[in-house]
C-alpha cells in the first residue's frame, strides 16, 4: 500500500514546487532523497508497487527534472544550463589609430569566448552549479575548451565533439581605446547543434532552475528550447541576441522566454523600429519585447544605461561610470551576474543592476572573464552603484 507519510520527508518549500507531481511519483522521490542508492525493488517493496511501477515513477521523474539520470543524481537547488557559443577568440588592440588597407602594429592576445561560454565561466566563478551544452571540434581547440570549463568545475557532460567542423573562431580588431573596429567568425559548427539534441539531454535541462542559450545555434534549435518552455517545462528560458543578424534566428512570437537579453540595437533590428540616441529609446523597446511576448526584456545602451521590463513595468538605470581596457566580453558578464543574482533572489530589476556593474567590472579587465572574478569580488564593488 502506498505510504504518502514519505512525501513529509520533503521540506514544505519543495512541495510547494511539486504540484506537477502525482502522489505516487512524489513518495518515490521522497524514498530516492533519502536514500539516493535505493534500487527499484526495494522502493517498490516500500510503497507495496509494482517494481515496473516504479520504474515508469522514475522515468517520469527524469523527464520532469526531479532526478538526473542513473544513480537517481538529485540536481542542485539552483542550477543553470548554459547553450550556445564556445569560441576561440583571438584579440588585436591597434597601438596606433588604425590605417586601412595596410599592416598595422597591435599587441594580440588569445582567449576563450563564446556568449555562452562565458556566461557559463562568469556564472560558475560567482558560485553558480553551472552545465554547458555546446559544440566543438575535434581538435586542439575544442579538447582546451573543454580542459578550461572542467578545470572551473562546470559540467560539460552534455557538449558534442564532432569531426566535422572546426571549433568555432573569433577574430577581433579593436582600436587604441579598447572599442571594436572589426569582427570577424567562423561559427558553422554550430549549425551542428540540432534539436535533437535537446530530446538526448532533456532529463539534464529539466533539472535546471534557469536554461539561458544565446543564438549562436540554428534557428530550429532555438525554436525547440521556447516550445519545451511553453509546453510547461520547469526551468525559466533567458536568451540573448549576440548580434544583429543572429537575433533574426528568434521568432516574432516570443512567448515563452521568461528573460530576453539585446542592445538596442538588435531589439530596433527586429522590432522594425528606428532608433534614436536617449536612454527612453531603450525603455520603449523593452516594453516592445514584452509585448512581442517575452515575460522580461533587458535592453542594453551601452553608456547610456540599461532599461528592465519587468511585472512592474519598465524602469531605467545609469551605465555604472568604468575606466574601460577592453570591452570585450562584458555584454556576457552583464547576463551572468543578472542571472546569479536572480538566482540567489533578486528581482530582476536589482539583479540587471548587479548584472551591470559586472559589465563595468569586465571592460576594466584585459579578460574576456574577468581574472579575479567571485562573489566576494563582486561584493567589494557593489558601492560603485549608485542610488
């Protein structure tokens, strides 16, 4: 007979969470947390089940999120799974005003990039249990991808290594100050990454409490993630834009993510709006991205400011003053501290805040991620907000 007194072991915030949960599933989950190395039959033996009942609870348990996989592996309290670009980054900064159509001298330097990648990185240094999916090459590259992420502890179980493609490459020219001139990327790996991906790691993004992807994969790809989340997938989707032509890859429907990251620029891009220069330019996109369907958007202005749409409408807030070296990498460091903030219960207006001096706190770093980078760093800055 089924013992329903095994659901009190579950602390009564965690059942508030489990409504979609049925009360067999919810007393063998009970039995699987207090005891990770129960076999079937001894559960079923517990709850007078058949061990094929059992069996098909625990399935239903992978899909929802509760567990990951075999070994009954409980997923953290707060996880993040991060999708998207896993990149080479090679960086030249000029050491004079750049002249076309010549040889210019620069000081070069390469790093690992990647929106998501980095985001990944940021989160993980913050203290965030983080899993990267993504893909690489089978090659130099892509095994030093992999080496860097492990060695940060973040998961990177679910990444596809393929012989078909390169690891993905970035090349940037960025003038005396620090500011891009040119961009060039080779990302037609990530072409690779198809939606059936998602079905294959399923049970390893139901158990995330956020899944963010940037759109560095296939249109396809991204369009499956936003159905997973509106047909009422556990996890809440945020995604950023990374650049103008790849917002395209989002639909005009944007129901079902919970957080949309741009610049301005890629919100008028899709929007079909036409841009102006004042920081109001940004709360009306925002609150143009909510419309569209996103539940909150953050629009970034580079100096300007950010502006959040939120469930109390669309606030703006000031560029946190910085003392730039290079700006690379700092939209990600934006996303990263507003999600590990929201993460750790802020409300998302306070969070993209916190996400911002992130932002600030990168360009004043040589790194695409900043080298000192933890929460304890993170804290020591935080009077530089200011009001």
């Amino acid at each position: 007979m089924l013992s329903i007194s095994k659901i009190t072991k579950l602390q009564p915030s965690e059942l508030d969470k489990m409504d979609d949960l049925a009360p067999q599933e919810a007393a063998v989950l009970a039995i699987i947390k207090d005891n990770p190395f129960a076999g079937q039959q001894e559960i079923a033996s517990m709850l007078g089940l058949a061990r094929s009942t059992v069996a098909a609870h625990i399935v239903q348990l992978m899909q929802k999120g509760y567990i990951l996989g075999r070994g009954y592996v409980m997923p953290a309290r707060t996880r993040a799974v991060c999708i998207g670009g896993a990149v080479l980054d090679h960086k030249y900064r000029a050491k004079e005003a750049l002249v076309f159509e010549t040889s210019n001298p620069v000081d070069g330097i390469r790093s690992l990039g990647g929106v998501a990648r980095n985001v990944a990185e940021n989160l993980a240094l913050l203290g965030t249990s983080t899993s990267f999916v993504s893909i690489v090459g089978d090659d130099e590259g892509g095994r030093a991808i992999l080496k860097h992420m492990r060695d940060r502890g973040i998961d990177v179980s679910q990444v596809v290594t393929t012989s078909e493609r390169p690891t993905a490459e970035y090349a940037a020219i960025l003038d005396p100050q620090g500011e891009l001139v040119l961009g060039i990327a080779d990302m037609g790996i990530f072409d690779l990454l198809l939606p059936n991906h998602i079905e294959r790691i399923w049970p390893h993004l139901a158990a995330a409490s956020w899944v963010f992807s940037d759109c560095n994969p296939p249109a396809e790809m991204l369009a499956a993630l936003i159905a997973k989340r509106q047909g009422g997938a556990r996890f809440k989707l945020a995604i950023d834009a990374v650049s103008t032509p790849k917002a395209a890859r989002l639909p005009k429907n944007l129901t079902g993510i919970d957080l949309l990251f741009m610049n301005i620029d890629e919100a008028n891009s899709i929007l079909k709006r036409q841009g102006h220069e004042t920081i109001e330019d940004a709360r009306e996109a925002a609150l143009a991205l909510q419309a569209a369907g996103a539940r909150e958007a953050i629009v970034t202005m580079a100096a300007r400011g950010i502006a959040v749409a939120g469930i109390e409408g669309a606030k703006t807030f000031p560029a946190v003053t910085a003392r730039p070296i290079d700006i690379t990498g700092a939209g990600d460091a934006m996303i990263a501290g507003t999600l590990h903030s929201i993460l750790n219960g802020e409300n998302t207006y306070a969070a993209a805040r916190t996400g911002a001096l992130l932002a600030t706190l990168t360009t004043e770093s040589t790194a695409s991620v900043h080298t000192e980078l933890s929460e304890r760093f993170l804290e020591a800055n935080m009077h530089r907000l200011v009001g």
